[in-house]
C-alpha cells in the first residue's frame, strides 16, 4: 500500500504546475524483469534525449519505465559481452537456467524517470491532464514495451503490458483520450508488437463500429494491428526497429553521428510523417510501419475505380508529395524495384 501511495504521489507532483502546458508522456519497460529488455531502456533515453535537444516551449516531460527511479527491483535483462559459448551450451542441460547469457539489472535513467511504468500510473497521468490541457495544448505519447492481442482472431482489442504485468487495451486508452479537450493535438508514437490496433483511436471510444472521433489525433505505429514487431532484444548493439530510425530523423544523424537527410520537403524542419518515412526507407527488419490515416483508408473501405486503378505511373508521378516521392525513391534504391517500370494488364 505504501508504494502505491507514493506512485501516485510522484504522478500528482509532476503535474502540480498551475501554468497550462504542452504534456509529454514516455513510457517504456516489460511487464517482468525476463521480458524488460535493454532495448527498451534505450528507446526511453533517445525519447529523453530528442526532446532535450529540441527543447520545446511550454513543455512538461514525464516519463515512466519498470519498477520506477527509486527502487532495488530488477527490470532490465540485458546479454553479457563475450559469454562464452561452452557456457552458452552447457547452460542448456538445465530446464531451469533462463537466458544464462544475459544478466538482470535495476534500471539506469535515475532523475529521467517520475514512476513506474504501472497501469495505475499511466492512467492516473492521463486522467490529471484532462483538466490541465487547454484546446491551443499537445499531448504526446510514446510507448515502447510489448503488446499482444485478444486472441488469434480478433486485432480489435489488442492491448499494451504495463510494469505490474497488466495491461491497457485500445479501448481502455482511447477513452481516456476522449477526456481531453477535443481540440488538443494529440500525437501517439507506439512499437510495441500488434500496435497498429491502437490506429483505433480514430473511432470514439476505441471502437470501429462507433463514430470517428471529432478529436485532433494522431498515431504513428511500428507494426500492422495483426503481426508481431521487432526491437525487443537484450543485446544492444543489434538494435533494428521502428524507435532508433523514427528518432533519428528527428535528430538529424545516426547513432554513430553520421548526418542524414530526412527533410523530405526541404522547408527546415522535420515532421513525423517525414520520420515516419525515413523508418519505411531506412529499416530493416519485419515491420510494416502504419498510422492512423493509412488504417483508416484500410478500414472505411474506400473504393477506387477501375479506370483509377488502371491509372499508370505517368498518370500519378506528378502529384506525389515530396514524402510520397522520398519513399517511392527510397525503396526503388533499397529493393532495386523500379516502379516506373510496371505494366499493367
């Protein structure tokens, strides 16, 4: 009870200015300490990092991840360099000894973080910032941990694993967001495996058979609502997903320092769908990156004419966006496919 107490403590006290302000949430971490991995922990730094460099105006940042800053719990696996393989494929002898080459350890983000990365937490946050946004306010949410879905069948209720090994459907999440104000700009990056059901929130309620919902909302998503993702590994130097290339773009450089190029319309600053872009050009891995505008195309069945499918490149090139033509440009360079070149029947 007394760490309850004192989480919801922590979630009051980072929202206790009376001044209305644009409102960032970072979430991140595994449901246990086996299933936290490093990457996560990283993700969550970069997302520190970015807005740091940025330094956006008026802007609150929260960010909650595992067992919290102030604890002694284990909520990171991380692989141990150089383990040796005799080791490695001793340890398989044992039905008991679990990843034998990565070693558990207490979250490293200090003063980045302002609680655990609990169900309670995140929804208590959500709620405190309803009457805090003003309709001129943004709010940002990213998530970077594991999801699944329902069952086998249904990508409807997919849902994202907290800290305390619970979890928050779309459903859930989207209804906390119809209590903010309806003119609030709010953004939602998630890379969590299935996050593309939480394209959802275009419906009120979370619901594709309710109405579209009147707020000003956004998501950007690693995967499909009906496939797994990548990036949850423990060993950090084999990081390949959606979060390193989204945040990169943004940045402005790699990683390693080298400068990139994702200012797709050249007009001086970098947008999220031209992050979003670099992701599709750039990563490698099982992702299918989506958003809340491509799902809805998906989902509302909008249908095109024959003769609009017969349309040929000549036809479409020149009203291509400059992010459309980065992309078609980028995986022309990436695959060796030239669109150009397709016939149709």
């Amino acid at each position: 009870m007394k760490k309850l107490f004192l989480s919801i403590i922590s979630i009051v006290s980072m929202l206790s200015s009376a001044q209305a302000a644009n409102q960032f949430l970072g979430v991140g971490g595994g449901y246990n300490p086996y299933h936290s991995q490093v990457a996560l922990e990283k993700n969550l730094v970069l997302f520190s990092d970015l807005i740091t460099q940025l330094h956006p105006e008026n802007t609150e940042v929260s960010a909650l991840f595992g067992s919290g800053p102030n604890s002694s719990a284990l909520d990171v696996i991380e692989q141990i360099s150089n383990f040796p393989i005799e080791d490695n494929l001793f340890s398989r002898l044992f039905d008991s000894c679990e990843t034998p080459n990565c070693q558990l350890r207490h979250n490293t983000l200090g003063n980045l973080l302002n609680g655990a990365a609990t169900k309670r937490n995140i929804l208590d946050f959500m709620d405190l910032i309803k009457n805090k946004l003003t309709p001129t306010d943004k709010f940002r949410f990213y998530f970077t941990g594991h999801g699944s879905n329902a069952n086998d069948n249904d990508f409807t209720k997919n849902y994202f694993a907290t800290w305390d090994t619970k979890k928050i459907s779309v459903q859930e999440f989207t209804e906390q967001l119809d209590k903010l104000p309806s003119e609030t700009q709010t953004q939602v990056v998630m890379v969590q495996c299935y996050s593309g059901g939480f394209a959802q929130i275009n419906y009120e309620g979370g619901e594709k058979n309710h109405s579209l919902s009147p707020s000003h909302r956004c998501g950007f998503f690693a995967q499909v609502p009906d496939r797994i993702a990548a990036g949850c590994t423990s060993d950090i130097n084999k990081r390949e997903e959606y979060s390193r290339y989204f945040w990169e773009a943004y940045r402005g450089s790699t990683e390693e320092g080298k400068s990139i190029q994702s200012d797709f319309n050249r007009d001086g600053k970098v947008t999220s769908d031209e992050a979003h872009a670099y992701v599709i050009i750039h990563e490698n891995s099982i992702d299918i990156p989506t958003t809340t505008s491509s799902q809805l195309l998906r989902e509302q069945g909008f249908s095109l004419s024959t003769a609009l499918k017969r349309k040929t490149w000549n036809d479409i090139k020149d009203t291509l966006t400059p992010i459309e033509q980065a992309i078609v440009e980028g995986l022309k360079e990436k695959t060796g496919y030239d669109i150009s070149t397709l016939e149709l029947p």
